[in-house]
C-alpha cells in the first residue's frame, strides 16, 4: 500500500475531475490504482486514480504530484467529494 499527503484538492482543466495535488509518503503511485477517500470514520469511497502527472514549475515541494480522478460519469459523487475540501491529509493509495 501506498500513501499520499494531499496539500490541496482542485477542479481538473475538464471540470470533470479533480486533482489531489501534494507528494507521495511513501511506496510508489501509478495510474489505475485505487486512492481511498475517507467520508466518515467508518465510510471509505474507494476511486481509480485516472492519471498521475506531476508539476515540474510548482515552487512549492509539497503539491509537485497530481493524482487526477476522473468524475465524468459521476457528477453528484465529484460535489459530493470536493465537498470534503480534503487538504493536509494522507490517503491510502491501493493496488486493486
């Protein structure tokens, strides 16, 4: 399992997704891995990680990776989501 720090979660260039902007703690992170959004304390909303790009001008250290999660299809869970405002949070990323 892998762990990223999220610093800061925006709305994708599409308006589709949303980038889960930080830096990975700790294993390694590619596309089609599952990141776990945590809800409540019991709840976890588990989403495939669209694409992982990386912020080569960003200054700051802490948002220089991006895990994109693609919300096309589903636009009631993206508000749901972004309602959360997850920042200064570390996420569990998973294989399956």
């Amino acid at each position: 399992m892998a762990v990223f720090h999220v610093k800061k979660t925006s709305l994708g260039e599409d308006q589709t997704s949303l980038v889960f902007k930080g830096k990975i703690i700790e294993g390694p992170i590619v596309k089609g891995m599952t990141l776990e959004i945590p809800v409540t304390q019991e709840a976890v909303v588990k989403m495939k990680i669209f694409d992982v790009v990386h912020f080569e001008k960003q200054k700051d250290e802490e948002k220089k990776v991006g895990l994109v999660v693609d919300f096309h299809d589903l636009p009631d869970d993206m508000e749901v989501i972004m309602g959360l405002n997850i920042a200064e949070e570390d996420l569990n990323i998973t294989s399956d």
